[in-house]
C-alpha cells in the first residue's frame, strides 16, 4: 500500500505543479505544494520502514 500511495502523492504532485502559475503565486497554493509533498516525504520513509 504505500508504494501506492507514494505513486498516488507523486502524481498529485506533479498535476498541482502543472496548475500553479508561473507569477504571483498565492500562498495558498505554495502550502498546500509543501504539505503534499511533506505527505509523500513520510510515505516513503514509512515504505522503507516495511
């Protein structure tokens, strides 16, 4: 399960990177990119872990 959801978060990721604008990015969307991937950072130290 967390290979998947490592995958899951990778493509999230990589889909929220697409839809931020190259300028004046809000803030919320620059926090909402941090949790994403501090969420992926644990889900591939959990999948170590296994």
């Amino acid at each position: 399960m967390s290979a998947e959801r490592v995958r899951e978060l990778e493509e999230k990721i990589a889909e929220f990177k697409r839809r931020i604008p190259p300028h004046s990015v809000p803030p919320a969307m620059l926090q909402e990119l941090e949790e994403l991937e501090e969420q992926l950072e644990k889900a591939k130290e959990t999948g170590k872990e296994s």
